[in-house]
C-alpha cells in the first residue's frame, strides 16, 4: 500500500472517530442554527424561483409580441409589393 494512501485512510478515521466522540457537543449547536438557516435558504430559493418564472413569462410575452409585429410589417410589406408590382404591369387594352 502506497504511504499516501495509508496517511490519507487513518487521517479519515481518526477525524471521524473525533467527530463520532464529540457529537454529544455538536449536534446541539448545529440542530440550533442549522434548521433556521435551511429555512431560510429553501424560502429565499422560492422566492428567486417565483421572480424567474415571472420575468420568464414577461419575456416570452414580449417575444410574442415582437413577433406578431414582424409578421404585419412582413405581411404589409407583401401586399405594398404586390400592389406596386400589379400597377407597374397593368394590361392595356386594345380596345379603340
């Protein structure tokens, strides 16, 4: 077994064998700050949740209407087009 690995393994037991010996005293603290602080995380992520779907939806609507912009500047566009195209190749008539 390679010494680093070694060092590595009995430094991870012996912090864990601490940790497991000192609970009586951390446990308490931590239930103490650590259930607010959660809490408190979980409501924030809401909250930024609630303010992303709302401007998420503001920017799809504003794209909805850009679009539907572009569509009759498209369809305007078309028909003035049209309409030049068909005056500037009137028939004439024959007739006398």
């Amino acid at each position: 077994m390679p010494r680093a690995y070694t060092s590595g393994l009995l430094t991870g037991l012996a912090l864990s064998l601490g940790a497991a010996l000192l609970a009586p005293m951390w446990r308490p603290a931590v239930s103490r700050w650590g259930r607010p602080a959660a809490k408190a995380a979980i409501k924030q992520g809401l909250v930024a949740y609630e303010v992303g779907r709302e401007r998420l939806a503001e920017l799809g609507e504003t794209l909805e209407d850009i679009l539907a912009e572009a569509q009759v500047e498209l369809a305007t566009e078309r028909l003035q087009a049209g309409a030049a195209a068909g005056t500037s190749q009137q028939p004439t008539t024959g007739m006398h």
